[in-house]
C-alpha cells in the first residue's frame, strides 16, 4: 500500500486554507481595533489594545505554523512516494 498523494494534497490545502482564514481574522480583528481607536478614546484602550495586539500575533503565529506544517507534510509526502517508487 502506498502513500495516497491526493490524500496528503487534500489535507495540505485544507491546512492551507486554514492559515488564510487565520490571516484573514487577523485582518479583522485590527481592522476593528482601528475602528475602535477612531471612535472611543481613554485609558481602557491601553490593556484592550495590548489584547488585540497579543492576540492577533497569536493568530499571526498559528497562520505560520499551519503554513510550516504543509510544507513539512508534502516534503516527507515526496520523500515517502520518491522511497516507495525506488528500491
């Protein structure tokens, strides 16, 4: 039996696709927090913006290591088919 390419394909984009959608609540969460600097403006706004920043590095980071995980799946994915196809 060997490795079902089309398989690991699949399970990279959908990896993929989620480290889009990561970017893209990234895009969103500071896109909200420049609309909320524009309209409300105090001392609160310092924790509430150190949060936002934290968490949209934590959405940065996952976007990035997700990213990292589908190379790494299609390079040991080419090495097992490349293994299998020589003896």
């Amino acid at each position: 039996m060997g490795i079902n390419v089309w398989q690991v394909n699949n399970q990279v984009r959908q990896l993929n696709n989620q480290a889009a959608e990561s970017r893209h609540v990234q895009t969103a969460l500071l896109s909200y927090q420049h609309n909320l600097n524009s309209h409300w403006r105090g001392e609160e706004m310092i924790p509430t913006n150190q949060e936002i920043d934290d968490n949209a590095r934590r959405l940065d980071t996952v976007a990035s290591d997700l990213e990292s995980i589908s190379r790494d799946i299609l390079a040991v994915a080419e090495m097992i088919k490349m293994n299998e196809v020589s003896p």
